[in-house]
C-alpha cells in the first residue's frame, strides 16, 4: 500500500447506509461501500454487505 492509499481513506467521504436487520442509518466511508466491504451495525453489532439482497 502506498503513502496516497493510505490518505484516501482520510479524504474520502461518507454515505449513509441503513442496517439490514435493525434499520438504524450510520455514515459509513463510501471507498468501503463501494468496494462492497463487509460493514458492521454500530447498534446491533450485525455485519452486512449494502449490495447483498
């Protein structure tokens, strides 16, 4: 990983995503949204993919 790999994450902005299983909206860092990371639900603690059906 580069130094700029690194800033991006610092630079890059957020997006609302809404947990699958509770409902509750968090910001999350859109590069892991778009990247289709695994999230975790900062309320029930489930962990989720926002492109999963």
């Amino acid at each position: 990983m580069s130094l700029f790999d690194g800033l991006k994450f610092l630079t890059s902005k957020s997006t609302k995503v809404v947990c699958p299983q509770c409902k509750a909206s968090t910001e999350q860092i859109s590069a892991k949204v778009r990247k289709n990371a695994t999230l975790v639900c900062p309320k029930c603690g489930a962990l989720f993919r926002v492109n999963d059906k």
